[in-house]
C-alpha cells in the first residue's frame, strides 16, 4: 500500500542543483514528509522532514506543496558524494513512547555525474 | 557516523544455524528499530522496542526474536537461518523525530 510515488531513477551534473519529486495525494493531516538517503550498501540517514511549511537545512530544502500531495526535495550545489537512493516517507510525528516506523518504498537512484 | 554501533559487519554461516546481532543505540535513545533489506524485498522494518519492551512488530518472521536490554543494548536473534534470510540487517535508535541507522550486519547463508 503506497503512501508515496518517486520516480526510480534521475540524473544531475556535479554542482548542479537536484530537484527530487515525490508524490503523497493521500496524505493525512497528521502526517510529515520525511526524506532520507542511503548510499551504497550503507545505512539510512536522515536528511529533513517537514509538515506544511518548506524547511531548509544544512544538507537539503524541502518545498511542500500548499495542498500537500506533493514535495520536492532540493540538493542546492549536488557532489558525487550525493549519488544515493533517497526515500521519501510519509508519517505521523512519533508520539511520547516513540512509536513511529519508517515505510520505506523503492526511492529514486540519484546519479550525480563529474 | 549516527552513532549506532552494530556487530558484526559481516556473518557468514550456513542453513539451519542460529545467529545473533548486536546493536548499541545513540547515547541517551530509548527506541531501537530492526530492518532488512534484501535485493527482492527492499528496506523492511521487523520490530521495534521502546525502554525494554516491545512496542511495535513488522514483517518478522517467527523463526526471528529481538530483545532490548536493561543499557538499552538490542539484540536480534535469527534461527533456522534460509538461504533467503541474507541480507543486511539494520538496527536504528530514536529518541524523538528521526530514526538514526547503524552501519548494519551483513549475513550471508550458505
């Protein structure tokens, strides 16, 4: 049951920005949009979340779209080190005891090219 | 480096064996998560524990255990092990709004 679309794969130029897309038009309004990355073969790391407001940074922005259905994550000034998978995730902030799991899907492959 | 450890980095055995890996969360987080990733099933969470208890269960298999100790250590226990239970397990702690991953184990059936 997917909460999130991503395109599977996109390519950017070194010190290019990357505009990365993701569809959720099912949203609650209870839910954030989480981002996070993973490079090869390592673990899952965090890069933003926000709930309606754009957010930035010291790695990414995050511009919501006013009715939510949409985001993009921007990577201002990409480098090779930012060739990754990056997952977008829809979830409810974790309450006091911490329940909140990640549903990751199948991410979009970011190819930064010299 | 998120600050989760996992040990160890890599664990070779073979079908019907029982492995255990070990994860040391973020100094201060109280929620551990279990993933695994394989090629044909992606990024899956298996369980969660918050304090010592279990708080939140996913696509774990019955032959697969988890526990979190009193120091908030956790391990993950896998039995009867497949050739299809290779794969790269990941252990993340939380203390609030992000999930911080370890570097993972690597295990491979033989």
């Amino acid at each position: 049951d997917a909460k999130t679309t991503q395109p599977p794969s996109m390519d950017c130029a070194e010190g290019r920005a990357a505009n990365l897309p993701c569809n959720h038009s099912t949203i609650s309004g209870n839910e954030y949009v989480y981002w996070y990355r993973q490079i090869h073969s390592q673990g899952p790391q965090y890069i933003i979340h926000g709930l309606k407001n754009n957010e930035t940074n010291e790695m990414a922005s995050l511009i919501i779209t006013e009715d939510r259905k949409s985001s993009t994550l921007i990577l201002p000034h990409a480098t090779l080190r930012d060739t990754a998978v990056y997952y977008c995730i829809v979830r409810p902030l974790p309450m006091n005891s911490g329940y909140s799991t990640l549903t990751f899907g199948k991410g979009t492959m970011l190819l930064v090219s010299p | 480096d998120s600050g989760v450890t996992q040990t160890p980095k890599h664990l070779i055995t073979a079908t019907g064996q029982r492995v255990t890996l070990r994860c040391s969360p973020r100094s201060g987080d109280l929620s551990v998560y279990w993933y695994q990733q394989s090629l044909d099933q992606g990024l899956q969470f298996l369980i969660q524990y918050y304090n010592g208890e279990e708080r939140a269960k996913g696509n774990i298999l019955e032959r697969f255990s988890a526990q979190q100790f009193p120091d908030l250590h956790s391990e993950l226990n896998l039995s009867s092990l497949e050739l299809g239970d290779s794969a790269l397990y990941f252990c993340a702690s939380s203390r609030s709004n992000e999930q911080f991953f370890g570097p993972g184990t690597r295990l491979t059936v033989l």
